[in-house]
C-alpha cells in the first residue's frame, strides 16, 4: 500500500516539474529576458530624457520582444509622443555587443496604442 501511495507521489511531482519546465520556457522564448527588457528601457528613458522629453510628452513606451529575430539583440523600445499619437518610434541599442550603452532611434511605425 505504501508502494502505491509512493508512485502516486512521484507521477505528481514528476508532472509539476514538467509543467513548470514548460510554463517558464514559455515565458523566456515570449516575452525574455527582464534584466534585458529592464536595461534597454532603462536607456531609453535616459536617452528620451537628455534629448529633452519629459515625462508628459510620452503618450506610451513599451518594450517589444521578438524571439524570431533572435540574435544578440531582439529587444526594441516602441515610444510613443503626445504630439504622434498616431506613430511610433523604435529605438534598439547602438551597439549589438552593447559595449556603447546606449539606444539610437532605429525607425518609425504607426502606433496602434
């Protein structure tokens, strides 16, 4: 009896261990890295505020993560302006090995905030 309660218990921990296996897999291919995410937001917010954007003049900035595009930098900073509300622009890192720390704008898109 004790046998059969102990396979019972280790099917059920063997399945929660897959199952977390999964669900963090999951989150690490959709949505990344944090520290990452946290480090280009970072320097975007520190570049929007030297180029003289105050907090106001941001409608939306949200961090977009693209496992397809992979490489060494698959995160992108989407901004979008009070003044544009209707676009938004993309800024991702100078330096793909970020040895400048620092983000440049890299491009324009409509915004669908």
């Amino acid at each position: 009896m004790k046998i059969f309660h102990k396979k019972y218990i280790f099917v059920a921990i063997f399945i929660l261990l897959v199952f977390n296996n999964i669900v963090l897999r999951y989150k690490i291919f959709f949505i990344g890295d944090q520290r990452e995410r946290e480090q280009i937001l970072s320097s975007t917010t520190w570049k929007l505020y030297k180029d003289g954007y105050d907090e106001k003049d941001i409608k939306k900035i949200k961090v977009q993560y693209s496992a397809l595009k992979g490489g060494t930098s698959p995160y992108d900073v989407l901004v979008v302006f009070s003044k544009e509300p209707y676009r938004a622009y993309l800024y991702s890192w100078i330096d793909v090995n970020k040895k400048e720390k620092g983000v440049q704008p890299s491009g324009d898109c409509t915004s669908n905030f």
